[in-house]
C-alpha cells in the first residue's frame, strides 16, 4: 500500500507541537533551518539546559535531562545539523551531574503534570544517552566523559546490556558504546549491543516494528548491518501498512502526544530506505 504523505503532513500540521510541524517542514518541504532551530530554542531555558514539555511526558518548565536526551535523541535520528543550538548545555549537564555521574532533575518535575514512570523515578538520572550523543557531535567536556565513563562501568553492564528484553530500552547501550570510542573493551560492548538489538528485534510484537528505525536509520548504519535484511523487510513492510486514516501511525502505547512525532520518524525511516 503506498503511502499517503499529503495526509501524514496534514496529520503533522493539525496535532503536532511547532517543533514537530518545524522538523516536518525542513525534513520534507525544504522550509529553512533556522526556523526549525528557533523554534527548539524557546524550549531552552537561559541556564542552556532544556525544558517546557519539550518531551510530551514531563511538563515542568525547568530545566531537566529528560528534555535534553530527547532532543539529543531527535537530532540522532533525523541528523539535523546542530550548529549553535547546543551551546552552553553541555555546561548545564556537567553541573548538574552528580559526582557518580548520575544527572540531578529539578524538584519541580514531580509539581507539574508528568508521566507516571517519571513521577516514579523522579525523573532521568543515567547519562548514558546524553553524554553518548553529546560525544557523537563531538561535544561531551573531558569531565563529562570521565564521571559518565564511571557511571557506565558500575551501571551499564555487560549482563545490564545482554539482558535487556525491551527493543527500545537498547536506546541506552546504543547510544553510548556505539558513539564512544574509548571506553575499556569497547568493542565487546559495541557487539553485545548489536547483539541485543538484534534479540530484542527478532522477538517484538508488530507495534514495535517502527522502533527499529529508531537505531537502523538508513541502509548503510551499523544496526542495519547487523540485522537479517528480511527483518528490515518485514518492518518496513509493516510501517507502509499501517498508516492511519487520518494519516498519522501509532506509537506502541496508543499516547496521542506521541503520535506527531511517530509520523514524522517513520517517514523518515520510509524515505531513507526507498519507500517514499
């Protein structure tokens, strides 16, 4: 079934947040960059870390991780250049790392509406995923990497990373030890972090079908590589078939806050792979 598009872009336009509608316009319209980065910047907070329900699940306007590592995680998956849009957060980050290299959260995250898991967990504590994309836009500060590099050693381990059951949790492994390059017996890491995405990968359920985009970003990235082309296949399948009515995809949990930005990575994922 081909894709809809104009029905994908109108499902954008009519639910997305402005970043959303923003980062659909520059990836498929050609609309400028700037604008995409202004609008991410009114997320930003004027100690350069990042707030506002930037990520739908945690509303407090105070700067938090949780907002920083989506967006990092964002950039990861679309490869929108970065330019100045980070600058001052790595600073933010490294003064809001505690000294196990756990991230500090605002006491404020719990007083505005958040999801129930962040309310649980008070909020993102491990550095893994941020520290690692900061490290793959060659942005991470030596002390950053070294309180980071302890964390993952105590916390990240090999049966941490083998054991891993839920394809998107890989996110964490992934983008640390798939990004930085001098950690002890990193390639060990690297390949039982492809490992366990390929395991994850084999044995999710269709709704989790889109998330592998999430780490097989284009036919030619290690993920991808490393998984059975007719996996890719499978999945790929799946996403075209599944567009809605109304143009958009569900996320695997059905949260309507999600779906804008689904759309938008798994066209993405369409178009990188020759399906669009």
């Amino acid at each position: 079934m081909a894709v809809a598009f104009n029905k994908a872009r109108d499902f954008v336009y009519s639910n997305g947040a402005l970043w959303e509608r923003a980062l659909f316009g520059y990836l498929f319209e050609d609309r400028p960059l700037a604008h995409l980065h202004q609008c991410w910047l009114t997320y930003k907070n004027p100690d350069c870390g990042w707030g506002h329900a930037l990520e739908h699940d945690v509303r407090t306007p105070d700067s938090n991780p949780v907002a920083l590592e989506f967006l990092l995680t964002v950039l990861r998956i679309t490869q929108v250049p970065v330019r100045t849009l980070l600058d001052g957060t790595p600073a933010w980050l490294e003064a809001n790392q505690e000294a196990d290299g756990s991230l500090k959260n605002p006491a404020s995250l719990r007083e505005y509406p958040c999801a129930p898991w962040w309310n649980e967990w008070g909020g993102q504590r491990a550095p893994d995923s941020i520290v690692g994309n900061l490290t793959g836009l060659s942005l991470a500060t030596p002390a950053l990497s070294e309180a980071t590099r302890r964390w993952v050693r105590a916390n990240l381990t090999l049966d941490k990373v083998r054991g891993n059951e839920w394809l998107f949790m890989a996110y964490h492994a992934h983008d640390y030890f798939l990004q930085v390059n001098d950690f002890p017996d990193g390639e060990t890491f690297r390949q039982a972090t492809l490992d366990n995405l390929t395991a994850c990968a084999e044995k999710m359920p269709e709704k989790q079908y889109y998330v592998l985009f999430h780490f097989a970003m284009w036919p030619n990235s290690v993920v991808s590589k490393a998984l059975p082309q007719a996996l890719i296949n499978r999945s790929l399948d799946y996403v075209m078939d599944t567009q809605r009515d109304d143009g958009g995809w569900n996320d695997e949990h059905g949260l309507s806050q999600w779906l804008p930005w689904v759309t938008i990575s798994n066209l993405l994922a369409l178009r990188n792979y020759g399906r669009l």
